[in-house]
C-alpha cells in the first residue's frame, strides 16, 4: 500500500511589508486548519507543490528571498488580479493585506 503523500500548506503576507514573508505554514492537520482558517477569512488558496516545495525551506516569519520573487510575483500577480486589485493598493486599505 502507497504511503499518502502528506498536506502541506504555507502562508504568504505582503500587504505593508515591503517584501512577502511567510506568516504560517504546516503539515497535514495543522495544514488543514491553514488552509480552512484562510477560507473563513477570504483569502485566496491555490495549490502549486513546486512553489510549496521552495518556500517551505523558510521559516515562519522570514521574508521571501530575491531569487523568489518572481514566482511569488506571479500568485500575488493573481490575487491581487482576483481582488480586482493593482499594486500598491494593499497600502491604501489595510485590510486588503492577505495577499497570501
């Protein structure tokens, strides 16, 4: 029998940071709860296990590294697409901060 693969999720904020950070992240379980936490708070959830897989090498609170940037560019690219929202607008309303 095939070992279940375990469910990760990662949690990006960005919002008044000047750089996104990783504001939570876990495995199976508290996964779970990340990911339902960050639906009850309408925040956008998209699966990409080649990003997780990068940014799970972080910690929780450690800002994205430069060589990062871009693939994080593209998911907040969506979000902020999703929000009908343009850069530098998360600024302006902080409670448009979870970009995650």
């Amino acid at each position: 029998m095939p070992m279940k693969t375990p469910l990760e999720a990662l949690a990006l904020e960005y919002g008044l940071n000047k750089t996104p950070k990783v504001s939570a992240k876990g495995r199976d379980e508290l996964a779970q709860m990340i990911i339902e936490e960050a639906r009850r708070q309408g925040v956008y959830v998209t699966q990409d296990p080649q990003l997780l897989a990068l940014l799970s090498r972080l910690d929780v609170g450690e800002e994205i590294p430069p060589d990062m940037f871009t693939a994080v560019a593209v998911i907040l690219s969506w979000v902020y697409w999703l929000k009908g929202m343009k850069p530098g607008d998360e600024k302006l309303n902080p409670r448009n901060t979870n970009a995650r």
